[in-house]
C-alpha cells in the first residue's frame, strides 16, 4: 500500500466514525446523558476509592474501556470523535493501524470490571472504529465497593451510589424504626453524612440542655421529630416542593437547613425555619411557567444544585 492510499483511507474512515458520532447523537437527542463518556474525576469523586494497586499488563476487552481521565469531552460513549480538532491526531493513530505498525500499550485505570483510559484515547478510538476486540494495556486498579458495569450513565451511577450510601447509613445507625426509610430519599450523593452530622449536633445541644448524656438513636428520634419534620412540613403545607421538580422533601430539608444557617448569621438566631424556607423557595424554587420557559430558551438553571 502506497502513502497517498493509507492517508486517503484514513481520511475516510475518520469521516465515516464522524457521521456515525452525530448519527448517535441525533437518534439519543431526548437521551444525550447515554453518549455521554464517563470522565474518571467524576466517577473518583462519587466512588473516593481508597488505595491505588498497580496490577501490571494484560490484555483487555475494548467493550469494557468506558471513560476517560482527561479526554471525555473529545469522544462519546463508544469512543466515536466528537469533535474535528481531533482529525490529524485519530487519522496518524489509524494509519499506524492499517500499517500493521505496534503501538506501545495503552494505560487504563481499572474500577470493579470496566476501565478508564489515562493514556491512549486516540487509539482506543480508532481499535473500536477498527472492530478490534482486546487491547493490550498497563493497568492501575482503583478499589471501590461499588461495581461499575459498562453502559451505566452519569445518573445510573449517582443512583446506586445514594442506594449505596443509604444501605450504610440504616446499617451504621439502626435507626429505620424511628426514621421511615422512604424519608430520607436523596437526589444528590453524600446527604447521609450531613445528616449524621446534623443529628450529631442536635444530640450535643440536647446534652447540653439536659445536662447528661443520650445515645444517639434518641438523639435521631427527636432530631427527626423536632426538626427534620416540622421543617418539611412547612414545604408541604405551603405545596413549595412542586417548584423543585425532581427533587425530594429530604433534598429539600438540606437545602433549607444551609440556607437558614446563613440566613441567621445575617439577621439574627431569631430569624424562623418558616421564613428561611419561605425566602429559599422564593429565590431558587421555580413555577411551572418557569420551567417552561428554561426548556423553551435551554436555559439550565443549576441554583438548586449549589445548596
């Protein structure tokens, strides 16, 4: 094979993974999370694995290479090129291919049974658009308790680590008899330690009160009683959730709580759980003509996510 084909050859294979990216992405447009590659920060952050093991080379299933450590945003969920500015970078890595020229291993993090690459995008890219199977590479394993699986979304993974954490926190606690388990749905990871945290403080502020110590499972029951359900009802009463869409009265709960916080420090230790809710609601809560209005203009209001 002379040079001017090899280059033409990889010029139209890199058209064809091109078309067959926006394809994808037109026939998942009501779906775009599912084309989304998943980026190793992200999933570091959810999961916090513990210990880095470095477990050497071997050969490795390309249908199980589902993220990225830097480049995520350059390729889509099976690793077709989003984007042009990656042409003469993905067409050299083909040529190499169709040359039958041997590349150095790739690296990939491994995280339960799928991988995340740290070196080597371009030809994981091009070794799927090519049909090849296994990829030889040199792998560092993250440990994490949470099983990953190949096809999850951002969401899918976020979801199973709130059912993760909510599992270790009834088990931690034992508290499912005074706290209905239904209460304490979450949208956002990490909530079960603020709440731990929160039923902690008021256990301190009741010993101080009583002037002896209590165990923490009372401490929860009128934590529960005395704070998390007057707070919530106030939502309810006032039917404030509907302007949260998606969200749920324990969300809501954390939110209020940091809200009233800041709001104290700024008027007073007088200033009532009512108005701080009334006043959160009123800035970040959203009418159904609101949220219309966000998806006619694509406008992603994100406020209700920083609290």
């Amino acid at each position: 094979m002379n040079e001017t084909y090899i280059k033409n050859k990889a010029h139209g294979d890199f058209n064809r993974v091109r078309f067959k990216e926006n394809f994808h992405k037109l026939r998942n447009i009501l779906t775009p999370d599912k084309q989304e590659l998943l980026s190793l920060e992200y999933v570091k952050y959810l999961l916090k694995p513990k210990k880095e093991t470095y477990r050497g080379m071997k050969a490795v299933p390309i249908s199980l290479i589902v993220g990225s450590e830097g480049r995520y945003r350059d390729f889509n969920s099976t690793f077709l090129p989003k984007h042009e500015h990656i042409r003469n970078r993905w067409e050299n890595v083909d040529r190499a291919h169709i040359k039958d020229v041997v590349l150095p291993p790739i690296k990939l993090y491994e995280i339960g049974t799928v991988y995340f690459v740290r070196d080597g995008n371009h030809r994981v890219s091009v070794a799927r658009a090519q049909g090849v199977d296994f990829i030889d590479a040199e792998i560092i394993s993250l440990e994490s308790e949470i099983n990953l699986r190949p096809g999850m979304t951002k969401d899918d993974l976020k979801k199973i680590i709130i059912a993760y954490e909510k599992e270790r926190f009834f088990e931690k606690t034992n508290i499912e008899d005074i706290i209905p388990r239904e209460n304490l749905d979450f949208t956002a990871t990490g909530r079960f330690v603020e709440i731990i945290r929160h039923i902690e403080g008021h256990k301190k502020e009741l010993e101080n009160d009583l002037k002896r110590k209590i165990d923490f499972k009372n401490a929860a029951r009128s934590w529960y009683n005395t704070i998390f359900i007057p707070i919530t009802d106030i939502y309810r009463e006032k039917k404030q959730l509907a302007r949260f869409k998606g969200r749920t009265k324990a969300d809501l709960y954390v939110w209020i709580v940091k809200h009233w916080n800041e709001l104290k420090k700024r008027y007073g230790s007088d200033f009532s759980a009512e108005k701080a809710a009334i006043d959160y609601s009123t800035r970040y809560g959203k009418t159904l003509f609101g949220r219309i209005k966000a998806v006619l203009f694509n406008k992603n209001d994100r406020r209700c996510y920083k609290k």
